[in-house]
C-alpha cells in the first residue's frame, strides 16, 4: 500500500510516499481502507520538531530521537471497513467509520488496523468521510478540555483561536452547552466564527481582550499568546483556563495552580460522559457541529497540505483525500 514516511524531522520536503507492507488486523482489530484523514497543527509540529518551549526533549523521547520511531503521521480516518479479526464483533466488512489512531498516528496511509474497542465508530450517513474525519481532531480537543473543566450552560467562555480547528469546534461544542461564546480571531474570520453561533467575536488586531476589563467562567486559549499570567485578569473567581497550547514553564504553573487545565487530548478518555467519537458524530447528526473545512489535497499532494498548515492560517481542518468517494 502507499504511506506517507516522513524520514527525518524538517520541512514538507522531508515527506515521501512509498509503498509499504498492507497491514494485517490482529484478533481485536479492525483493517480500513481509508478514504480520508487530515494535516492537522499536531502533524505539522511533529514533523517540523516545532514546538513549545522546553518540549523538544520531551517529543524527542517520546517520538524518537533523530528521526520519527512511527513515520508515518496522521491522527484520525475516515474508511471503510475491509477484514476483521477474529474477535472482532463490533464491525464488519463494508461498515463506513471514522476514528483515531491518536498517540499511534500511522493514518496518512490507504490502509490502517485499529483495536475496535478504541478510538472508532460508524460513520454518520448524514456525514461524507472528508466530513466525518475534519471534526476528530478539533473536536475530540475542544470537547476533552471543556469536559475537565466541568462546562455549564450559562457560563460565558472565551475562546482565542476560534478559526482553527480545535476553536471552530470549541465554539460549536460550548453553545451546545448553552454557554455564551466569545470568539478572538483576525478580521478576515469573524463572519465564520460568527456563523458556528459566537455570541461575540473580537479581532485581535483592533481588541486585546485582556485589557477590556470583561470577565468570563472560561477562557480557552488554543494560540499560545494569552497564558494564563497574562489573561488571568479576564478570569471571574471561579474561572478556568484550558491551556491548549502551552510551554514547559506554564505547564509546570498549571500543574500547582486548580485553575489552569492543561495537558493533552486524546481521543479515548469520555467526555461529558461519552465516548469521544459517540459524543462528536452524535452532535454532528444533530447539527449541533458542522464540519469546518478549508481545503482539500490529494494524497500524493501531502507536502502542499503541510506547508499550508505550517503558515498557522488554516480555518478548521485540512483535508487528504486517500481514496475520493
Ligand atoms: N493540548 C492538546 O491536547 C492539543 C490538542 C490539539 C491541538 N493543540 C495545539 O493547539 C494549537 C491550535 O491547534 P489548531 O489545530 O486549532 O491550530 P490551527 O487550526 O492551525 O489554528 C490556526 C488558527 O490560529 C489562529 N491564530 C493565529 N494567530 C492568532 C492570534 N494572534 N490570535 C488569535 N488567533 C490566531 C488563526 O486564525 P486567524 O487566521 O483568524 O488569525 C488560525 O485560524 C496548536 O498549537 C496545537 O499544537 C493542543
């Protein structure tokens, strides 16, 4: 089958597809053709060793040191199922599902096998599989981070990033909960922000929310550039702030002060009592989470994916078509 193997840390260049050894599904898994998975910030930071202060030892040791121990990226699928194992009850042959290899990544690739007790579910009819995988990765985030903080209707949350994947879903998921939404993001966003159901968008070029003297129950931080010594202000006395995207030093702040909820998502843990993948394909049957997609690639074009999601720009999520239909 052909992969994606990015075989050292850098640029969109280090990509290559090549054919690799078709996966076979052990006794609790699943094999899927996949049709569709995305690029997401996730992606784009493993392979560009891009991240947060302090980090880059840690993502070493976890990913590999010098170059990637599973490298092949990719977060979440969309497919069809193609064998089972032999213990396998949950699916079938011809079941369209969406789900995640999370952690283990390894779904930039037209087949994966994952376990069926994981990160896996039917695919919504209602949904197309570019639909179904663009709400995984923002969505299982959004709705984990939400769910530790304990998210109640009537509370006013703030979300900076609300363009991205993880805050077009972060929007959606908190009215879901009958919260007010607030949503920071550039000029050239606010009219989407504002169609996912923010009560309120600000443009950062033109408000520094910060320094507005309003305050809120939530502040969801997804860019990096209001950490909670810089916005803890904006925070009413009970208030939480979930640190999508923190450094070393805040994360160490996080872990001795109950405010800040840090950490990182996954795809397996409930959320607001459900499975994660339950909670999202349900929302979006019920049209309470549309899928926010900005541009979609072919496989063979992955680099072009890579490099458009490196300029931090993207609106939602970023499609790879595997296998279109
Ligand atoms: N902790 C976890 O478990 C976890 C999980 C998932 C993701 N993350 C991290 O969370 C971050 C966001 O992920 P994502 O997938 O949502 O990223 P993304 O889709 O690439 O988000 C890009 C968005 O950031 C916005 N942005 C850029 N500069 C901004 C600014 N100064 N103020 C407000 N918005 C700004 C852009 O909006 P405009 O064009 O409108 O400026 C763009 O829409 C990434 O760093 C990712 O690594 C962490």
């Amino acid at each position: 089958m052909r992969a994606v193997i990015c075989e050292r840390y850098g640029g969109p260049e280090v990509l290559k597809i090549v054919d690799v050894p078709k996966p076979e599904p052990k006794d609790n898994e699943v094999l899927i053709k996949i049709h569709a998975t995305t690029v997401n910030s996730g992606d784009a930071r493993v392979r560009a060793l891009r991240v947060p202060l302090g980090l880059g030892i840690v993502v070493r040791l976890s990913m590999g040191f010098f170059r990637l121990k599973q490298p092949i990226l990719g977060f979440d699928l969309a497919g069809e199922v193609e064998a089972v194992g032999g213990a396998a009850t949950r699916f079938k042959p011809g079941d369209c599902v969406v789900g995640a290899g999370d952690f283990t990544l390894g779904c930039h690739a037209e087949y994966r096998c994952l376990p069926e007790d994981g990160a896996l579910v039917h695919k919504p009819e209602s949904l197309t599989y570019a639909e179904a995988v663009s709400l995984s990765f923002g969505g299982s985030t959004a709705a984990d981070f939400f769910s530790r903080a304990g998210l109640k209707s009537g509370e006013t949350v703030l979300i900076n990033g609300a363009s991205g994947a993880v805050g077009t879903a972060a929007v959606q998921i908190a009215k879901h909960h009958g919260a007010q939404v607030t949503g920071v993001c550039s000029a050239a966003n606010l009219e989407l922000v504002t169609s996912l159901g923010a009560d309120h968008v600000i443009d950062y070029a033109t408000e520094d929310f910060a320094k507005s003297g309003a305050t809120y129950d939530v502040i969801m931080d997804t860019v990096g550039n209001a950490p909670f010594s810089r916005v803890k202000g904006s925070l009413k006395p009970e208030g939480r702030f979930l640190m999508i995207n923190g450094n070393l030093p805040q994360m160490i702040e996080a872990a001795l002060r109950s405010q800040v909820i840090g950490g990182v998502a996954n795809a397996s843990d409930p959320v607001f009592g459900e499975r994660p993948f339950d909670y999202l394909m349900r929302l979006a049957e019920e049209g309470a989470l549309k899928p926010v997609i900005d541009r979609t690639y072919p496989l063979e074009e992955i680099a072009a994916a890579h490099a458009y999601v490196d300029t931090g720009r993207k609106t939602g999520s970023v499609v790879i078509e595997v296998a279109p239909g």
